[in-house]
C-alpha cells in the first residue's frame, strides 16, 4: 500500500497524519482507517503526529472528535490545526468550505499568516520542533 512504501522508501522517524474533509463520505470507516495508520507507524518506530481539520464539513465536528480522543488513547502527539485557524478570516477555508486558503509560507508577513496554508505549514514545523526536543531530552 502507499503508506507502505513511503515508510520503506522514506524510512521516516516521524510523520504527519492529515486527513482532510473527503473523509466525510465513509463516516463508518474513518476510525477504523486511522486506528489501522496509527497502530502502522507506531509498529515501525514511526511516531505519528495526527492532525484536526480545518473544516467541519460533516456538520458534528465528528472527525476531529475522532482524531483527538485517538491521540489521547495512543498517546500520541496532536496538531489541533482546527484551533490554528480559528482566527483567520472565514476560519481560513475558501468559499467551498472545504479548501484552504493558500498563501506563501512567508512567516512574519501578516497578510500571508492571515491564510490557511502558512498557518498549517507553520504549526506542522512548530509540531515537529516540539516532538524533536521531547526525543532529544530523553535521548540524554
């Protein structure tokens, strides 16, 4: 399978997870999936940092409800990048609802941080930052 190969390939230590709001037409299998990702990457040494959605295209916030009572089971970390957006103009989502807004990955440009996409690319880099000195520190 994909992940599969990637991991092969890649031989990553960490990895994001971000699933986004397609996953909202198979309701039923969205855990099972992610549990089935999760249980991978820990299995191989990968340390899985999951991610939340920016929309809430299934109406109940259901998905990212998921996706942080899991990282709360298997202990692992979070991105609740629907928190980061929260404070962009319409909650950095484009008409649609669904797709982010996209801007250059200029961090200290307060109009480009006012986009979905440098604020995703930023809190994965702050997320990873975080995780790396949590390994360094017990590395010591």
């Amino acid at each position: 399978n994909p992940l599969a190969c990637e991991y092969r390939v890649q031989k990553p230590m960490i990895a994001f997870i971000m699933l986004g709001a397609n996953d909202i037409w198979h309701p039923d299998e969205f855990e099972p999936q992610m549990r089935k990702i999760i249980e991978y990457s820990i299995e191989r040494g990968v340390i899985p940092i999951i991610s939340t959605k920016a929309d809430n295209e299934e109406g109940d916030f259901k998905i990212n409800e998921t996706i942080a009572r899991l990282a709360w089971e298997y202990q692992i970390p979070l991105l609740n990048y629907w928190q980061a957006v929260q404070n962009l103009p319409d909650y950095g989502l484009q008409e649609d609802r669904v797709h982010l807004t996209w801007g250059r990955n200029f961090f200290n440009d307060p109009d480009a941080m006012s986009k979905a996409w440098p604020v995703r690319n930023l809190t994965a880099l702050q997320a990873l930052d975080a995780v790396w000195q949590k390994i360094s520190n017990q590395e010591k």
